[in-house]
C-alpha cells in the first residue's frame, strides 16, 4: 500500500516539473519576441529620423567674405551655389560630412541659391538673401612738396580719409586728423631737419586702407642776400652753406640772370657779390637766390634816387 502512494506522489511531482518548464520556456520566448519587435520598432524609427535629418547650414562674414558651412550625417558628394540666376559653382564634397568654404559675396541685395547632394544622391536645397555693403578698397596716395625749408605732405583719397601720421628717423608720430572742410584730403607742412633723415609717413582712410612712404631729406638753410645801397648803386652779396644754383635779379621789370641758357649748371660757388647801377627816380628790384638743394630766398626793394 505504501509503494502505490510513492509511486503516485512521484508521477504528480513529475507532472508539476513539466509543467513550470513550460511556462518558463513561454516567457523566455515572449520575453524574447517582445525585444525583438523593440529592437526592429528602435531600426525603423531610427531609419525614418536619420532618412528625415537635414543638413545644417551656416553663412557668416569673415574677413569681407562668405563663409559658408554645411554639416549633415551623411558624407556629401557635392554642393552647388549660384548668385541670383547667374552661373552655378560646384564645391566638391569629398565624402566629407563638414565641409567650410569661403566664397566671394557681391555688393548690394543677393540672393544665394544652394544645393547641398550627399551621397545617396539626396538632394536639399537652401536660399537665402543676403547684404554686403560696398566698402572702399583703394588705399591713399601720398605724395611730396618742398616749399623752401619745408616738406608739404598730401594724403588724398578718392573717398574719405581718416588720418595721416608722421615721424622723422625713429621719433615718435605726430598725428593729423582730417578735417570736415576736406574729407578726401590732408595737409601738413613740416620743417625739413638739417643733415640727412627720413621721413616716415602712413595715410589711412575710413575703411582702415593704408599706404605707407619714406623718403631721405637733405635738410639745409636758405641762401642769404644782403643789399646795400652805396650812391647811386647797389652792392648785393649772396650766400649759401653749400653752393649756389643760380641767382636772378629784376629791376625796373628788366630780368638778368646767371643762367641765361637754362643750363642748370650751378654756380658751383657758395658766396657771389654783385653791383648794379640805379637809374634816377624809383628803382623797384627784385633778387631771387637758388641753392643746389632746391631751396630759394627772394628779397624786393625799392629805391629812390
């Protein structure tokens, strides 16, 4: 009687077994199947987000030009751009999914038509309007007079200047600015220094173009005339520290000088005296002095006998 409970009990508890196995199995493949339609649902929507992403695209100005720069997550075969409806440009993309190109924008109202292709042949167009002011980009003249023992400087520009800055040898600059009554031009004389220097100057105008000039000055005093009047004629004495040019003299309207011929030989002499006879009545002279370093002196006198 006892054997026939044992074997009962045992096929129940075999029974038991096979049955929590079962259910096991079942919901490992539940389990299962429920990741794998997670997983294939987490494809398809990555899928349809990464098939929907756009490129993104940035324009900045950088240095007076365009840059342009497209980033996509994919790699792009090419792009192509054009101006209003002029001719298209194709920037080769490479495979690259950054690209940054810098391109030249024109003056005025623009439009910029783009097409960014990536490699799937996948094409995503872009337009935009765009502004650039016309800025001026010629830099200044400079250019140099000598006015007796001075330098005149010019700065001119076609548009407007802002300042010009000066210094002789390693001195510090003097600045001058322009002035409202002439916004294209300035002026300035300095007194030219003695021996030999040089003269640094920078022109700038309003958009920041600038030019820059040197030049070797030999500084020198004027030559020196002296009258004197002795009876009824004058004694004229002329100097100058290095030589003389040449000297012209005008009285009563009549010009004589040292250089009839327009030579430009100099006289190779650095004092001359003269004598002129006075006629009666008014004598009105005029005497100009030339040196070899293109500075004059000029005296007029008049003279009653």
């Amino acid at each position: 009687m006892n054997q026939i409970l044992d074997v009962e009990k045992k096929k129940k508890s075999g029974k038991l077994e096979t049955n929590t196995a079962v259910k096991i199995c079942a919901i490992a493949i539940l389990v299962f199947g429920i990741i794998l339609a997670i997983f294939g649902i987490y494809k398809i929507i990555t899928a349809v987000s990464e098939g929907k992403k756009e490129p993104i695209i940035e324009i900045s100005e950088v240095g007076g030009k365009l840059q342009l720069k497209v980033v996509h997550n994919k790699a792009i075969d090419k792009i192509i751009y054009s101006w209003n409806e002029e001719e298209e440009i194709v920037l080769q993309g490479r495979n690259r999914s950054e690209i940054v190109e810098t391109i030249n924008q024109p003056t005025g109202n623009n439009t910029i038509n783009l097409k960014i292709i990536d490699k799937n042949k996948k094409e995503t167009t872009y337009q935009k309007e765009l502004y650039k002011e016309a800025k001026d980009e010629i830099a200044p003249e400079i250019e140099f007079e000598i006015e007796g023992s001075k330098v005149k400087i010019v700065a001119k520009d076609e548009t407007k200047m802002s300042y010009i800055m000066y210094h002789w040898n390693d001195e510090e600059d003097t600045i001058v600015q322009v002035t409202e009554t002439n916004e294209k031009q300035i002026e300035e004389k300095i007194s030219i220094l003695k021996g030999e220097n040089t003269l640094t100057i920078i022109a700038v105008d309003e958009e920041g173009n600038e030019t820059k000039k040197e030049q070797i000055f030999k500084g020198a005093k004027k030559p020196t005339i002296e009258v004197v009047q002795e009876n009824d004629k004058i004694k004229v004495t002329i100097k100058d520290e290095e030589n003389i040019q040449k000297i012209e003299m005008n009285i009563n309207g009549e010009i004589l000088t040292t250089d009839p011929d327009n030579t430009g030989e100099p006289l190779n002499l650095k004092e001359v005296p003269l004598e002129q006879q006075l006629v009666p009545g008014k004598n009105t002279i005029t005497i100009t002095a030339y040196s070899v370093n293109g500075l004059s002196e000029q005296i007029t006198k008049e003279i009653t006998l």
